[in-house]
DNA sequence: CAGAATCCCACGTGATACTG
DNA sequence: CAGTATCACGTGGGATTCTG
C-alpha cells in the first residue's frame, strides 16, 4: 500500500469554504485517508498536518464510538495502533465522494458569487 | 403550491446526532424547504421552528452572498420579501437527498453502534 | 411583517507541554 | 509511538427586546 501522500489536503482549499461536512472538521479527512487500508496514528498526521494530536485522538475515538472505524492496539514495543474503516464507514466514502464532486463543479460558481456580494455592498 | 409541513423537521431527528452538514445548522433546511418555490420570512420560521428571527437571518444572509438564493423585496404595505433558489442552490438538493438517503438507511446502525460503545465503557 | 440591536454563553477547536 | 493533561479562545448560535 503506497504511503498517504502529504499535500492531501491542499491548503488551497480551506475547510472554512467548503459548504459540506461529514462529522465534525477532520472525519472526512481520516475516513479518506483509511479508505485504502489500515492506518497508523501517526501515519494520520502526516497528510493532515494541521491537526493537533488531542484533537485527532478526540475525532477517532468519536468515529469508533459511531461504529465508523475500528481500533487496534497491537502489544508490541514500540506500541501500535491501527486504524480501519468498517463497512458502516466504508457507506460514507460514496458520500464524500459525492460532496467531492459537488465542489469540484460548483465551488467555481460559489466564490464567484460571494466575490460579487463583497464587492457590491459596503467594504 | 402547498404550504410547509410545520413537522418537516422532526424534534425526534436532532441535527447533533446527524453527521452530515450543508452549509451552517439551518442551510439544509432552508434549502430544502425552498424547493418547491419561493418562501416568505415567516413562512419559513413554521417548519424551522427552533430558529431565531436572527439566525434565520443571517443564514440567508450567508446561502444569498453564497449564490445559493436570491432576496426580493416587494415594495407593499405590510412588507413582503422571498427567497429563492438559484440554480446553483438547485444543486444542493441532490446532495441533500444523498445525505438523506444514507441517513435513513445507516442511521440506525450508528445509534446501535454508539449504544454498545457507551455501554461498554465506563458509565 | 421582516427584521435589527444587544448581550451572552457553550462548545468545538487549538497551543503547549508532558508521559507510559 | 501514541497518546494525556491543561489552558485558552473565537464564534456559531441563542434569548430578549425593539422598530421601520
């Protein structure tokens, strides 16, 4: 399995402007990033820099609690844990993919609205 | 055209528990009680009922400076304004009914799984 | 009728530092 | 490596009251 690459999620596209969310901030990120397997803690961090380890910790035991992912501790030094997708989780992929789509078509005619609104009230 | 069913927005569905979100909390619905034709303020604040004069405004605020709706202001005695989807708002309606679609089909199985989570740790 | 003005708070998120 | 522990803060959202 290839590595996760770490410009996935571009900064350009800042979450602020997107319209759609699964979950809270980061779980469609992490759902994204266990689609093709596994995933380590760490491993997590890499592609979605800007996370702070309490928070990510926070939304991965949120999405198990929802029976999104599954958590593996494996006795070992130094320690593991892997992270996977359920099949409940795996029902979200389509979605995001779908919300994916929507943007890459119609985020273009988004900004450019709201440039026109900005532009003609009162700055 | 028929007016809004005051329970299009059942309590018993509470938007905390849903993990899919357009736009901020009441966008969704916005859109979605739009669908059918223009709306007038207080039309909409029967379904949307939780909702204050106040965020509702500044939620149409946001979809209109977004291009999602648009704001007309009927020069009558008493005042009369309606919002409308745009095109580019129209497309949010098939979004809205995927996510829809997963939650009917998949929301049981997160409570189930979140029920066994709580009750499998410390209460 | 369709809001505007104020005040206010909880909660999601982040920064930083520390640990089994 | 995979987290915890604190502390802190902005802002989305709400309650209430008032108005053209």
């Amino acid at each position: 399995m290839d590595p996760l690459d770490p410009d996935m999620f571009h900064p350009g596209c800042p979450s602020s402007v997107m319209p759609i969310r699964i979950g809270d901030k980061w779980s469609a990120m992490i759902i994204a990033c266990l689609e093709q397997g596994p995933r380590r803690f760490s491993e997590l961090r890499v592609p979605i820099h800007r996370v702070t380890p309490k928070v990510l910790t926070q939304t991965l035991r949120a999405l198990e609690r929802d029976g999104m992912i599954t958590r593996t501790v494996h006795a070992e030094v130094p320690p593991r844990v892997e992270y996977e997708l359920t099949p409940l989780g795996r029902t979200l992929l389509d979605l995001i993919e779908a919300c994916r789509h929507w943007s890459r078509k119609h985020m273009p005619t988004l900004l450019a609205a709201r440039d026109v609104y900005d532009h003609t009230t009162q700055p």
